[in-house]
C-alpha cells in the first residue's frame, strides 16, 4: 500500500480553480448538476463495460446516485455506485485538464458569470466547480472489480495541491463529500437541494435517491427511507404529447453540455428495416470546437436504452456535426464497438435517417421561423454548406437551405435563398450568376460586375472558402446552371439584344490590331485579349477560360502550398 502522499495541480487546473472561486459564484447552483452529471456518466461507463465482463457489477446492478447531507458536519455528499476511478484515474482525472482546448477555454472567458458558467460544461471541467461552494472536497472511490483495498482517498483545499492515499472501500464507484464554505448553509437542506436536482438534473437516466424528510411534530426529521428525487426515466422514450417543452429544454442542457436552451428539435420514433429513436436538437449557440475535428458531444447512441457510447460520429455526417441529442436502437447488438459502427449498414441506414430528419426540420424553420433559420445560419450556415459535396443524396435538400449575400442587398448579409435569386430572374436570365472573391469588397467591387449591375441582373456574392467548394459541387439548382461572372466569354444569352451582339462583333473586328498588339506584349502570361462588354467603367479585366479552375480557387490552393 502507498501512503499518503501530496502532488501539485497542473498550471491550469489552479488557474481554473481560482476561476471557479471567484467569478462563477452568482451561478453557484451548478455544482450539483456537474456532480451528479459525472456520477451518471460513470453508471453508464460501468454499464457498457459490464456488457463484457459481468463481474464488474459486483451482484449489484441497481445504478443510483444517491445525496446526503450533515448539518453537524456542514457536508453534503454525492454518492454513485458505478465505474469508480483507480488511482491513476484519479491522479489524471482530478488534477491536470487533459483535454487540449484549455487554453482556448481561458481565452473565451468574458467576465459574464453567465456566459463564463455555460462554458464549465462545454470544456469538460465540471468536476472543479465543486469548489464554488466547498473549501474542501473528499473523493473516496474504489474502481468496480478491484479488491476493496484498491480504494482511493483524494483531498484538495483547491489550492495549488492535493493528497491522495489507499484505503479501504467496500462498495464500488465514487463518492465525494464537500466541505461547505461560510454561507452555504441553504444547501443543508433537503427541500432547496430537491430543488436544485429537479431543475437541472431531472431527466439524469439513474434514479437520484435521498432520504424521505418528514414534518413531525414542528420539524422537519430525516427517515430512513429511500425516495427517488427526480423523473428518472430515458426521456426519449416517452411519447412526445407527455413531454413538456421545458422538459425538451431541459434534457438539451444535459445532453448539449449546454446552458444555454435549444434553438429547435426533432423527436420521432422511426420503424421500418431499423427501429429506433431519435431526439435530436440545434443548439442555438456554434461551440468552441466545431472546426476541430477532435471535438467532442456529438450525438449518444443507446441500444434499448442501453447506454453505448458519447459521440458516435457515424450516427451523424461531417456536415451536421453541430447536432446533439440521442438515438436509440432497437435493433443493433449491445456489445456494438466503434469498429463494428464504421462498417455497419443499419447504422448507414439510421445516419440517413437522421440527416433528413435534421434537414426537414431546417426546412421548416426556414419556411416558419425565418428569424430563428437567420440565427441558425448564422451560427451554423458555413459547416451546412460542407454538406453540398458532402451528402450527394441530400444535394438539392441542401442547396435550398443555403443562404447567399447578392448584389440585391449588396451587403455582407446572407439571406438570399437560390429560391428567392430564381423569382427574381430578368426576363430571358437563364443562369444563375455568383462572383467568389477573397473578401466581400473584392467581390462587390469586382469589374465583372458592372454589365450586371447595369443590367439590372442579381449576381451572388460568394467569399468564403467554402463557397468555392460548395460551386464546385453545386453546378445547377432547379434546372439552373450555376455560372461564375468572371470566367469565359460571358455568353449573356437572352439578356443581349441581336442589336448589341452585332455592334460587339463589329468592335471586335474593329480593334483587332490593338488586341493583337496587347496580346503580343503581354505574350505568355495571357491566353487570350478579347474586346468586351462586361464592363461599363473599369478598362480591363482578367476572367479565367470556362474550364479553369478560377482565380480565387487559384489563390486559396496557392495559399494552402498546392
Ligand atoms: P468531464 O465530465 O467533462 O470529463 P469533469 O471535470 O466533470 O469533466 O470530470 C473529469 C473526469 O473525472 C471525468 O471524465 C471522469 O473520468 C472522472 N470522474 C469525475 N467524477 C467521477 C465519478 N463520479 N466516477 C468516476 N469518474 C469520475
Ligand atoms: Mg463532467
């Protein structure tokens, strides 16, 4: 056995706990919900790798979390039978932040206890904000299967160390008891902390257990027995008229590591080849990490209503990765692995799915709520458009939900729909016109614009690297070609009168000795000097040939060393 021994926190984890203490107290209550948040994850945890080795249940598989307290003593503690931690969990676990994003967590901070608090969750730090009311925490835990000697003791101030030592544990999983600091007294009651548990921790999948509390003869006395505080039950699997909204909104936070509510969801239960259950939300806010492609909390996959893994990336495509919720399954076999996902066709079949789900459920917002698709854009818009390469089954799905800045508007605003560009085609317009640039102004101040412009005719306005990917993909929308303004000769069809072609052609002839002679000096680094009518006040301009690639493409390879 080792004795007790003390080790220093990791730089950040002080630098969080300093944090902790001082800024997020007006949001103190969030605690509980962290607490009881990791004693359910580790009932999951001890769930799943149970499916394998039954033993590790130790003859008791009823997974609760329970809560007490001791008025004496000024503790309260949260207790959970699962996974439990060996010591060197627990040294990793509960004294760096092994996640890479820590640095990006600090530099978000805004001083807004609010906004500073919805970020705890979302970064994966929960554990430390038990400090916010304790200035001591207790973590007695023992990993399921050890022997009951292989229980851990972890003790912090939350100042810059912690000790830790073996001891004996007899029950499996973890329990912490936290020292409340002066003026916490409030959360030595039941009825406040029943409170806290019904508000944020109502729809945690295990049963969280107090003791009954009786009034009797002028006060309140704790009985020996057990009561179930909150609703305890897979939300999802309930029918949709017995959930409430809040209750929807509710889950989100929980599932959506998430303060924040939902900007919209889709529950349904799907039958068919595969039978499952899908509760899936947008949140209403993009989160830190949703260019990293090592992100985390996408969407949980269950098997009936088997907890089998976080972020199941094949349940949702690249494009939609901002969704979170839950699907269960009916169908797939409990001992699923990651492995088996990659190559299963019933997953492909319940990814499909959910992605029409998600974009039916886009499509309505964009038809009903048009506010809401605007905030959802917003947020979210650059990654949907991925989805236009992404998912050829869904292209034309998607192309409808994307949004353009045109020169309609002519600001940076994205709110032109293809649908809106289409009923406002001129007269004999046939093409859809768009112009890429590296910035906005490039764009709207692109000399291939001005025929346009004098025309009267919309020319989206594209600037953003994805745009060249997504005009790659997309070549036509309803029938429509999609054609660049500033490659090839601009063939304006209908929209010249036989009159301007004529004098075009005439001009050409005309000034042949000059386009000849500009072309010679400018020998090999032009194809082609042609007379034009594209632009009204600019002399010259460079367009690329039909089936070049174009120039802003040009640049953004050349700038990524291609
Ligand atoms: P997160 O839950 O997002 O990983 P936390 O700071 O809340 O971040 O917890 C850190 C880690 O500590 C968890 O990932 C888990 O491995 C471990 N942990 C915390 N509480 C428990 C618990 N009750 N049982 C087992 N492991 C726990
Ligand atoms: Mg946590």
């Amino acid at each position: 056995t080792t004795s007790r021994e003390t080790l220093g926190f990791q730089t950040e984890v002080k630098q969080l706990l300093q944090l902790m203490i001082h800024s997020l107290y007006s949001n103190r209550e969030i605690f509980l919900r962290e607490l009881v948040s990791n004693a359910s994850d580790a009932c999951d945890k001890l769930r799943f790798e149970g499916l394998h080795n039954a033993a590790l249940f130790e003859n008791d598989s009823d997974l609760a979390i329970r809560i007490s307290f001791n008025k004496e003593a000024r503790t309260l503690t949260i207790a959970d039978n699962g996974i439990g931690m060996s010591r060197d969990e627990v040294i990793n676990n509960l004294g760096t932040i092994a996640k890479s994003g820590t640095r990006e967590f600090f530099s978000r901070l805004s001083g807004d206890q609010q906004k500073d608090a919805s970020l705890i969750g979302q970064f994966g730090v929960g554990f430390y904000s038990a400090f916010i009311v304790a200035d001591k925490v207790s973590v007695l835990t023992r990993r399921a299967g050890e022997n009951t000697d292989q229980g851990v003791r972890w003790e912090s101030d939350g100042g810059g160390e912690f000790s830790i030592e073996m001891v004996d544990k007899t029950t499996r999983g973890t329990e912490i008891t936290l020292h409340l600091r002066e003026g916490q007294d409030d959360l030595l009651e039941g009825f406040r902390l029943r409170g806290i548990i019904r508000k944020y921790s109502n729809h945690i999948v295990q049963p969280i257990v107090m003791k009954k509390e009786e009034w009797k003869d002028g006060s309140n006395v704790i009985s020996d027995e057990d009561e179930t505080v909150n609703q305890a039950s897979a939300l999802w699997a309930r029918s949709k008229n017995e959930i409430t909204e809040d209750e929807y909104k509710e889950f989100y936070k929980h599932v959506g590591h998430d303060y924040d509510a939902p900007l919209a969801w889709t529950h349904a239960r799907v039958e068919g080849r595969q039978e499952y259950t899908q509760l899936l939300y947008i949140p209403a806010r993009a989160p830190f990490d949703l260019y990293d492609r090592s992100s985390r909390h996408g969407v949980k996959l269950y098997v009936r209503r088997v907890f089998i893994m976080d972020d199941a990336e094949q349940l949702m495509p690249q494009y939609l990765r901002f969704v979170r919720g839950v699907v269960d399954s009916n169908d797939l076999p409990l001992n699923v692995s990651r492995e088996i996902l990659q190559e299963s066709k019933d997953i492909d079949a319940i990814r499909a799915g959910c992605s029409k789900k998600v974009l039916g459920l886009l499509e309505d917002l964009a038809t009903n709520e048009p506010e809401k698709y605007a905030k959802f854009w917003g947020e979210f818009g650059r990654v949907l458009k991925e989805g236009v390469g992404e998912d050829f089954a869904n292209k034309d799905k998607i192309a409808g939900l994307l949004r353009f800045a045109s020169t309609q508007a002519d600001t940076t605003d994205e709110i032109v729909s293809l649908k809106d560009y289409l009923s406002r085609m001129k007269e004999g317009q046939e093409k859809i016109y768009y112009v890429t640039a590296e910035t906005f102004n490039a764009a709207k101040n692109s000399p291939h614009l001005e025929v346009f412009r004098k025309k009267g005719i919309e020319v989206l306005l594209l600037t953003e690297r994805v745009d060249e990917w997504v005009v790659g993909s997309l070549t036509e929308f309803d029938g429509k070609q999609l054609v660049s303004v500033a490659k090839g000769g601009l063939d304006l069809g209908k929209l010249e009168d036989e009159a301007e072609k004529q004098e075009q052609e005439k001009e050409a002839g005309d000034l042949k000795e000059l386009t000849d002679k500009i072309a010679g000096s400018l020998t090999d680094r032009v194809k082609e000097v042609r007379v034009t009518h594209r632009l009204t006040d600019s002399p010259a301009c460079l367009v690329a040939d039909e089936h070049d690639i174009g120039g802003n493409l040009a640049r953004i390879l050349k700038a990524a060393g291609q």
